[in-house]
C-alpha cells in the first residue's frame, strides 16, 4: 500500500490524481491534502479519502474548516503547514499539483527525503531546475512528470539511453487563438482566452496556453527533466492532441506517445510506474480521429515561447524572473487590469530590469521570485 500526499487536492490535476486512487482502493492511502481557500469542496474529500491530516493555507479558512470537521482528521495552516507535511510526514509519493512557485518549497522537503516526486507543477522545474535535479541526485529522490508532453516523453524514453536522443519533440494543441493573427491576438477577452479547445484546465495554466507560455515553460521544464540541451528540444503545434509528444533518436526513429486528451492517464502513469495498471477510462479510437496534423509554431505572433527559449541561454535566475513576472501578469489579464499582448512586454521589461544571479541557491531564487514580483506588479 503506497501513501500519497496530494498538494493542491481542489485543482484539476488534484481531483484526478483522487478519480484515479478511487479505482485502486487497495493500492494507495491518501496520507495528507492541501488547498489554498477551497474548504468547501476539501471537506467532501476529507470524507472519502480519510487522510491523516489536511492542510488550508489560508489561515482564517483552516480555523473555519477546523471548527466544523471536529477531529475527524488534523488541519495545519500556511504555507507553514505545507513544508511540515513535506518534511515530517510518513508517506510514499508526493503529488506537486499546486499552482506556481509557491509548490517548490514543500517539493524540496520530500526531495530530501528521497521521495517519489510526481510533479505536475512545473514552475518547480522551471525556477529552479539546476537545484531540483541536483537535490534530485544527492537524495535519490525520483521526479516523474504529470505534464502530459512530459509524460509521454519519459513513456518514449523508457528502455532507451539520452544520448542516443537528437530531438525531444514537444506537441502544442495552440490554444484558442491558433487562428488569429497578430493584431487579433492583443485585444482577445479574457472569456475567449479562457476557452481552451482541447484541455480543461485552470486559470492560470489555460491563460498560459493561450500565449503559448505554456508550451515555454514545459520547453524549460523538459531541459532539467531530461538532462538536454535546448537545440534538441522542439516544439510542433498539433491541434488534435492525440499524440502528446515524441522524441527522435540518433538513427532517424521516432517513438511518439499517444492518448485522449485526460489527464488520468499521465497522473495514474506516474503512480503506478514502473508498473500500468488496468483502467475502465475511456479509450482512443482511431478511425474516428481520421487524421493528425502538424504545423510550425509561430514566434513572431506567440512571443512568450521565444522568451522561454531566450531565458535558457541566460541561465541563471532568467527563468524565475520570465516566470514570477508571468505569473503577475497573468493575474492583471484575468483581472482586467492590462490587454494580452501586454504579457510579454512585462516579463521582457522584468528580464530587462532584475539582475540575473548564475548558479543561484534556495534563498536567491526566493529573492529574486519576489523582487520580480514586485516591480511587475507596480508596471501597469
Ligand atoms: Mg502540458
């Protein structure tokens, strides 16, 4: 019986990774779960999975949840509460689902503790790459992905040697404005940014897919991930999302790996590897596909993919920087406070103003995270 720990259980990753443990009652406990502000939707949860404990960052919301579950399980609060169970907890495999760089510091306590890594936070990669994998290594922690392109590669990998790979070859669907052109792409809506045609995700992570920044961020993520330099990592837009990424090999071969677009299918895959287990979720049919297509992706219009390739040659801080002044900007698009096409131009003036520190350790990214952040929030 293998424990989980869900950080970020009321997220989309989070009630899937729960839809696939559902299935195998006799293979995994839920240990602990994690929440910002979604009390309402935890305590269904708590009632199900029986964890051992919860944690609700918000403070004032985990006295709330505190007063009305009694002692059916142990509430912590705060970002406190989040490094605790992370550090100290008895469990086998910690599932990142969180959004952001705020799931990086209780990534790092189950690191160190040479836990199982399922990592759907990305920006735990992206932020601070070089210090994961590092940490990864001393402690013979295992990171496997979550991220679909990501899970399909590592699926392509398996049995194969990394230097024999000329290619990683992530897929994009292109989000919803794969058809509009420059000038269109600066004054879309927040609803029509919102509506993503094949994934349903949250907020953050669709306004990403919509700029393409997604796609960016994953191209940075797959570097650490896979331990490859950037020239050997290409993006393909495939709106259908059948094929969820491939790799090419030295010899001209390429293994791709497919699937419906549902993300139990990397969650459960990352549980249970190297194992696969039998599931009842819906299968692919091919014929009712038809056909796939493939185009180039477009770095004049999607200028966010561009900067996430620029920021892997600066190294350093640069990816904490492109991706705090991201996540800002993204929170002023949903908020109304500034158009799409003035994304890009923030994080660029952020690369611009905010030094970037080679080899940076724990503490500098978390400087730099927050210095980012506050000169972005104060550009309008
Ligand atoms: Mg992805």
């Amino acid at each position: 019986m293998k424990k989980v720990l869900i950080l970020g259980s009321t997220g989309s990753i989070g009630i899937n990774t729960l839809n696939v443990l559902r299935n195998f009652p006799e293979k995994f406990k839920v240990a602990a779960l994690t929440v910002n502000t979604r009390i309402d939707l935890l305590e269904p949860q708590i009632e199900e999975f029986h964890p051992d404990v919860v944690v609700v960052k918000d403070e004032k919301l985990a006295s709330e949840l505190k007063n009305r579950i009694g002692n059916k399980c142990k509430v912590l609060a705060g970002n406190n509460g989040l490094i605790e169970i992370a550090a100290v907890l008895d469990y086998d495999i910690f599932v990142g689902a969180m959004v952001g760089f705020s799931g990086l510091a209780p990534a790092l306590e189950a690191i160190k503790r040479g836990k199982v890594i399922a990592l759907a936070n990305k920006e735990t990669l992206v932020v601070a790459g070089e210090l994961v994998t590092g940490l990864c290594k001393k402690h013979n922690a295992k990171l496997i992905p979550i991220d679909s392109e990501h899970s399909a590669i590592f699926q392509c990998l398996e049995g194969e040697k990394i230097d024999q790979v000329e290619k990683l070859i992530l897929t994009a669907s292109g989000g919803p404005f794969l058809e509009k052109n420059k000038e269109a792409l600066a004054n879309v809506t927040v609803k029509e940014a919102l509506n993503h045609p094949k994934w349903k995700m949250g907020n953050k992570i669709t306004i990403d897919s919509a700029s393409m920044m997604n796609k960016g961020l994953e191209i940075i993520e797959a570097r650490w991930l896979f331990n490859i330099t950037k020239d050997k990592i290409d993006v393909v837009i495939h709106p259908q999302s059948v094929i969820h990424s491939l790799v090419q090999f030295v010899d001209g071969s390429i293994k791709a790996q497919l699937g419906l677009p549902d993300m139990k299918l990397p969650i459960q895959y990352a549980l249970t590897y190297p194992e696969r287990l039998q599931n009842n979720f819906d299968r692919i049919s091919l014929p009712q596909i038809g056909s796939l297509t493939f185009l180039n992706p477009d770095f004049d219009k999607f200028e966010c993919l561009k900067l996430a390739y620029d920021v892997l040659d600066s190294g350093g801080t640069a990816p904490c920087i492109l991706n705090a002044a991201n996540e800002v900007a993204v929170d002023k698009f949903l908020n109304g406070s500034i158009k799409f096409s003035r994304i890009p131009n923030l994080i660029t003036k952020a690369l611009e103003k905010i030094e970037n520190h080679k080899e940076p350790d724990v503490e500098t990214i978390f400087e730099c995270d927050k210095q980012t952040r506050e000169y972005v929030l104060a550009l309008s």
